[in-house]
C-alpha cells in the first residue's frame, strides 16, 4: 500500500513538472520577443521599404500571401519588450511606421531626439525582421546595421552605412552598398551591382550580369555563369566562371589575380601584371612576361584581368 501511494505521489509529481514545462515552452525569452508584430496580406506583386538609423535589416521571402513584420528594439544590448518600466521612454526617441497602403509595406524607424537620458545618445537601436511574399522588390536602408535578404523576387535596393550585406536566393536586379562590411552573396540571379568601400566580397552559385566592387578588401567568385566584373583596390581576386557571356572583367591595384574559364571559347586577352600566366592556344598577338594581349580561337569574348601589384595567372577547364 505504501509503494503504492508512493508511485502515485511521484505519477503525479511527474504531471505537474511535465505541465509546467509545456506551459513554460511556449514562454519566448525576452532576446527573441519582438516588441511589436504586423500582419498584412499581399495580392500579386509587392513593395516593401524598411529604414532604421540604428538597427540591422533581415527580410526573408517564402511560399505565402502575408507579410510579417516584426520589429525589436535593444538598449545597450538588451531586448527591450514592451512591459518593460522604461519602455514608453525609449519609445518617445522614435517616430515609428508599420503600415501597408496599396500594394506597399512601410516599415520605419526614425529617431526624432538625439538625447534622451540614460537611454540617448544613440545607445538604443531598433531592428526589423519581415517576412514576405517571394514577389517582393525590397527598399532596404540602414545607417548602424547590417541587412540580410533572402527568398524574393523583383527589383532590390540595399543601403547601410555601417554593417555587413548578405545575399540569398535572389532573383531579378538588385544595387547593394555598404560603407563598413562584406558582402556575402549565394544564389543569385539577374542584375547585380554591389559595392563595398571597406570588405571583402563572396559571390557563389550564381548567374547573370554580375558587377561587383571593394575598395579595401577580396574578392572570391566561385561557380558563377554569365558576365562577370570585378575590381578592388586593396586585395585579391579570384574568380571561378563555369559559363562565360558577355565578358569578364578584373582589376586590382594590390593584389593577384586569378581565372579559370571554359576551353574552346573565343577569347580577346588583355592581361597585364608583374607576371602573366595562360597556356595560349590558337594564339594571335603579343605574349611577354608582364603582358598578354591578343585572340585565342579567332577571338570574341574580352577577357580583362589588370593588376599593379601582382601576378596574373589565366586556366582553362
């Protein structure tokens, strides 16, 4: 009888603690609560500006006709929700939109007092996340943060003045700018332009006319197809082109440069370095040490790579 009772006692114990948990699960830790959610529903094709002054941008496009937009909001590093005591006195710093009008989703964040206490001086920052339709041309802008986009189509604009820019799964024509971070860019297709002034460059698995450019960093192209452009003035480029269009175009003032291309294609070569590598085939024109410049296979496609202060190295696959 006592065993029994026990077993009972320990059966229940067991309920309680497994209630609790279950409860408690759906409780999200104040790092990951928004400060405030939208919903909005999108027919066809979509717009969406976000702006911030002081927080990073992500938008991500899937298989849905809503649009979410959450927003959060960080003092000093910390989560602030909205029960917090000093919620209502952050708040007052910022002019904020969440709205749809038409086919159009704003998202704004915008400080009105640059003081403000304990909180000014510019230590909050406020930082969106949205979620959308795939068809979505995106406005993206912010000056203290960085901006992931992923999983849309259409006509994109990206702009911050202080963090990094990251790229996925892209479609359309798209102008990306960073003043102080890389740029990561997978699976891209379309139009793309995309400039940094201080980071390096990653361009993977992608196509299209692609152009992009760093004054202070890298450049490291791989399985791409199209035309392509570079051009850096402080680092390498490397550049692995499976389909070559149009042209292919690299340039650095301080660092080497090197390509690997299609065989059998007609090429215009003007490549010029400390030292110049290429195994010429079907060649016609002018090959030293420090320069190449001519026609391989009757010529067609031009073939730039320039370097000041580093060797040139051409392969064929």
């Amino acid at each position: 009888m006592k065993q029994s009772s026990a077993f009972s006692i320990a059966a229940v114990t067991f309920l309680v603690v497994v209630a609790a948990v279950t409860t408690m699960s759906f409780e999200l830790p104040d790092e990951r609560r928004p400060f405030t959610v939208k919903k909005f529903t999108v027919d066809g094709p979509g717009n969406l500006e976000v702006r911030t002054s002081g927080g990073s941008i992500t938008v991500k496009g899937g298989n849905t006709n809503e649009a979410r937009v959450e927003m959060y909001v960080r003092v000093r590093g910390n989560t602030i929700t909205p029960d917090h005591r000093d919620a209502k006195d952050i708040m007052d710093d910022y002019d904020i939109t969440i709205e749809k009008s038409g086919n159009t989703i704003y998202a704004k964040a915008e400080r009105t007092n640059s003081v403000s206490g304990w909180f000014g001086n510019n230590h909050a920052s406020i930082s969106f996340v949205v979620y959308t339709p795939q068809e979505m041309s995106c406005r993206l802008s912010t000056s203290g943060g960085s901006i992931e986009l992923a999983g849309v189509r259409g006509g994109q604009k990206l702009e911050t003045s202080g963090g990094s820019v990251r790229i996925a799964d892209v479609r359309g024509q798209t102008e990306a700018r960073t003043s102080g971070g890389s740029i990561k860019i997978e699976g891209y297709a379309g139009r793309l332009d995309a400039h940094t002034s201080g980071g390096s460059i990653d361009l993977t698995n992608s196509q299209g006319e692609l152009q992009v450019n760093t004054s202070g960093g890298s450049i490291d192209i791989t399985n791409v197809s199209g035309s392509v452009e570079a051009s850096t003035s402080g680092g390498g480029i490397r550049a692995d082109v499976t389909k070559l269009e149009k042209y292919l175009k690299l340039r650095t003032s301080g660092g080497s440069i090197s390509a690997v291309v299609p065989q059998g294609l007609g090429l215009d070569l003007d490549l010029r370095g400390s030292r110049v590598n290429s195994r010429l085939v079907n060649f016609n024109g002018e090959a030293e040490k420090d320069r190449i410049r001519g026609s391989m296979n009757g010529g067609g496609i031009p073939v730039v790579m320039h370097t000041s202060g580093g060797s040139i190295n051409l392969e064929y696959r």
